[in-house]
C-alpha cells in the first residue's frame, strides 16, 4: 500500500483553462498581471511545443530589491498551480530536516551484546540495530568494526541479529513501482541500508581481455567473467552485455558477465541492484570485519530479531551527518538517502518504529510552526520518486525566501547543484555560465541588507533539478550579473516532458541571470507586475 497525506487540497480555478494550449505569440507584459506572465525567451522555445496551459508553471521572487528596483518583486506563470514537483521536493525534505535535527545531526548505528568479552573474544550474541544512516558504505562500516576492536575485541564467538525495526516495513510500499526493481534510484528505505544495496561494476578494456572489479567490499561473492572485447567506440556499450546475479547456496553469490565490450571502453559502470539488503548487509558486516584483522571463532550465524529490552549496549557508532547527507541528496539527487532524511525527524521525536505517515505528519508540523499554508501540498515519500506529490511553484519559491535566510543557510544553498560545474547541473547551461566558474564575485555591489550566506553573494545558478517521465522541474537561486538574487521553481508536467522539455527550464535561469524581469520592468511604463 502507498501512503500519501493531502493538505486540505482544493481543485484551484486555474482548471478552468484546463485544455487550452499555450499561444506563445498572444503574452505581452502590458497585458497580463505578474501572475500570468511568459517572458519572451522563453515564449521562443515554446513555440510549436503544443502545451496544454497547465502543463507549465512557475515562479520567480527577487530576494534582495533595492533602490533601483521599482516595478519588481514576484513574476509567475500558473504560479498557484499545484504540480509534480519530482525530486525539487527534496528541497522541502532537506530544510525541514535541517531545521528540526540540527546539521551536526549524526545518523546511528548501535551494537547491543548479551553476553560477555572475555580475552579477546566477543561470546554471546551480538545484536546490530540500526537507525537509517543513509550512506553506510565500506569506509563507514571499517570504522564501525575498528570502535568494536577497541573495545579490546578481536575474536567473535556469537551469533548475530540484524534489528531494522526503526521503519515500519509499510515505509517500502510509499513510492510507484516502474518495473525496475534492479536500478539504483529505486531502493527502498532500511534502516540498516549498506552500500544504497549497490553493485557497481568497473568494466575496462585490455590488450587481451575484460578487467572487472567491484564495489562495495562483499563476502561470499565472485564474478564469471566471460566477456569478450570487440573493435568498437564505448557508445550503447551496455546494449551488448548481459549481467545476472544468482545466489548458489545460502553463503555464495555469483556475477555472471556474457557479451562483449567495446574495445576503447576504458573504467565504464555498471550499477546494479540484486542482492536482498538484509543478506547484502550481513556480506558487508563479515567483510569489513575481516578486512581489520577481526577473526571469526565459529561460521557467521546471522538472524533477524529485535534487541531484546535487557540487553546492554556496548557502541553506539555515530555515522553520517545530516551535513553530508544533505549535500549528497540535493547534489546528486539520490532519492533513498532523501527517503531516510525525510523519516529521521519523526524517528527522532520519540517514535519506537517510523511509518512514511509519520514523517509526513511529522513536516505538516514543521510547516505549521513555519507558518507556510500550502493548501495543494500532497506528500508521499519526501524524494519525489511520486506520480502523486504536489506542491505549487509560488509555494516552493516561499520556501526558499525561507531557506536563504534560516539558520542553516549556508548548508542548504551549498548543497544544490551549480549550473555548468556540478551535480546534476553539471552538463546544464556550461556555454552560459562558463564565465562565472571562476567565481565572479559581487559583494560590494549587492549592499544587501539581509545577511545571505556567501554563496549568494557570487554570480551563478543554484539548482535542484527534477526528472520523471512526464516532468521536469528546477527549484533554487540565481544570481544575476548584476548581483540580484532571485528564487525560482519551474515544472513542466506533460507526456511530452523527456523529450528535451528541460530547454524551457533553462531558458528562464538564462533570462534570470541577465536579469530579464528588471530590463522588462524598468522599460515598461504600464507594467502590471507588483
């Protein structure tokens, strides 16, 4: 079952244009008020596209108004329109989770021991529960293994249970299910998550041959290597390469590898998801273990079963950051790290075992006390991996006057991708913004009297980007030549969203930085726009 929460949500009158198309050629900004409003750039790259009206909206507040500014604060197009805000709704996920934990916050892991160490020797049973840290990878768990040798253990004697009772198993169902079970993006929320459940294999071409190795460190696993190399560019190289992953008894998984790869294919990747997390932890625990000169006494017994109530705990590893794990959602857009971000707070507010109901109960909250009345909000899991999350342009450009000017700022605005330098911006804009890469600075020039962090205080585009099949979207900052900071969010919702819809998107970041609304503003005596 899929859990969503709706705030109060009303069909908006804007429905009444539901089925009319968008006639570029008809927007002028003496006509239409701020709210309806195309600017003419972007009224270029729709043209001929055949959008329905609601299929586009958007929002743009400028930040930081000043003395020359006298026909501008806010510009929009279906600004009140409720959309699919794909993964831009990570933004919402990640202030929230900054506010309420705090970003020294650090993800828990925790080992509880019934009993004894004696000489070296772990006897007993070991419980290991963990608490969503959202990026437990290899170096993550040698740590972990290196705390419990300080604890003077170098030997383990004793069974091992695996508690993941954090999350209530339902938090698994509350995103669609597309049919790829075996890709990255879609890996379900545990709280004991190692290595994002992810195999990738490094493929490179030899003289003679196909070198392959592989991530994360993995017990009882091996790879059949049967590939063969063929004259060729690295283009579509997957297309020719057939990968399974089968498990030949209860300890041994195997990687299968048959076809051919190009021969100028030099460190490709092949990212898959086909162990059951539970088991791909457990390879995890025993390999680091050893990879510290841990022994075992006896063969690894793992289960899965609750720490019961009396028994001690003997390390709590603190993992993650919320710091890091911010930065990493919003920069690379990894939607099971946002996932666990979204669940922690209400994990924190004394909740025995979190449900994706709580958390969203748990941001309505957060909003309430932030005074934020987002009538159309739909929330399903916080990442935006949703065919029904919603939330309007007007309100997520609201949320991020917010965030410019919170506490954690500075964090915030430094974890969304930089047009043309990196994240998932990185091959976005490069041409437009290659000049300001090397930090173009305009610090005596914004006189700003709201205390922005030093990220907005340098020329460039701050994007969080969204992607589904039919939508794409950008929430985040821009700042101009000139050193005006706007917010902005940008969603096309439409069937025809992947077919290089991001160009309409781009065309408002453009016009933003060359500070189109001022220019149209201040040359336009009968400008409606307040």
């Amino acid at each position: 079952m899929r859990y969503f929460f709706k705030f109060n949500f009303i069909e908006l009158s804007v429905q009444l244009i539901i089925g009319m198309t968008i006639v570029v050629s008809s927007y002028s900004l003496n006509a239409l008020a701020q709210e309806n409003f195309i600017p003419p750039e972007v009224q270029k790259v729709l043209v001929g596209k055949n959008l329905p009206n609601d299929s586009f909206a958007f929002s743009v507040i400028l930040l930081n108004p000043d003395d020359s500014v006298k026909n501008f604060h806010s510009i929009g197009w279906n600004a009140d329109l409720a959309m699919n805000p794909a993964s831009t709704i990570k933004l919402l996920t990640t202030i929230s989770a900054l506010d309420q934990l705090g970003a020294e916050y650090r993800f828990k892991t925790k080992l509880y021991l019934k009993g004894r160490i004696d000489r070296g020797v772990l006897e007993g049973h070991l419980y290991v529960k963990g608490f969503g840290d959202p990026k437990m990878v290899p170096e993550s768990l040698v740590k972990l293994m290196d705390q419990l040798k300080s604890l003077g253990v170098n030997k383990i004697n004793a069974d091992i249970s695996l508690d993941t009772s954090a999350y209530n198993p339902s938090v698994k169902d509350s995103a669609p299910n597309d049919g790829e079970e075996s890709k990255s993006y879609n890996v379900s929320p545990n709280p004991l998550l190692y290595s994002f459940q992810t195999i990738s294999f490094h493929l490179s071409s030899t003289k003679k041959n196909v070198a392959i190795s592989f991530t994360p460190l993995l017990a009882n696993f091996k790879i059949n290597n049967r590939l063969k190399i063929f004259q060729g560019d690295c283009i579509d190289w997957k297309k020719n390469i057939k990968l399974t992953v089968s498990q030949e008894d209860n300890e041994q998984w195997t990687a299968n590898l048959d076809g051919k790869l190009p021969s100028k294919c030099n460190d490709v990747v092949f990212n898959v998801v086909s162990i059951p997390n539970d088991q791909f932890f457990k390879m995890g625990f025993i390999s680091a273990w050893e990879s510290v000169g841990g022994q075992w006494l006896k063969k690894p017994n793992f289960q899965n079963n609750k720490v019961p109530n009396d028994t001690p705990l003997i390390l709590e590893y603190a993992g993650t950051s919320l710091t890091e794990a911010v930065i990493d959602t919003n920069k690379f857009s990894n939607n099971v790290m946002a996932r666990h971000v979204f669940l922690t707070p209400a994990l924190e507010s004394n909740k025995l075992q979190v449900s994706t109901l709580d958390a969203i109960s748990q941001t309505q909250k957060w909003l309430k006390d932030h005074q934020f009345n987002m009538s159309e909000l739909i929330l399903e899991n916080g990442s935006g991996l949703s065919d029904i999350e919603r939330i309007s342009p007007q309100h997520m450009t609201d949320l991020l006057r917010y965030a410019a000017i919170s506490k954690h700022n500075d964090i915030f605005i430094g974890s969304l991708p930089v047009a043309g330098v990196d994240g998932t911006m990185r091959h976005r804009l490069v041409n437009q913004f290659k000049s300001l890469v090397n930090h173009v600075w305009h610090k005596d020039a914004l006189q700003n009297k709201i205390p922005f962090p030093d990220k907005l205080n340098q020329s460039g585009a701050y994007i969080k980007t969204g992607s589904l099949r039919n939508v794409r979207s950008i929430a985040g900052f821009v700042v101009s030549k000139t050193g005006k900071i706007y917010a902005i969010a940008s969603m096309v919702n439409h069937s025809k969203a992947n077919e290089g819809l991001n160009i309409v998107n781009d065309a408002l970041i453009v016009w933003l930085s060359e500070d189109g609304p001022l220019k149209v503003s201040n040359n336009t005596k009968t400008s409606q726009i307040q």
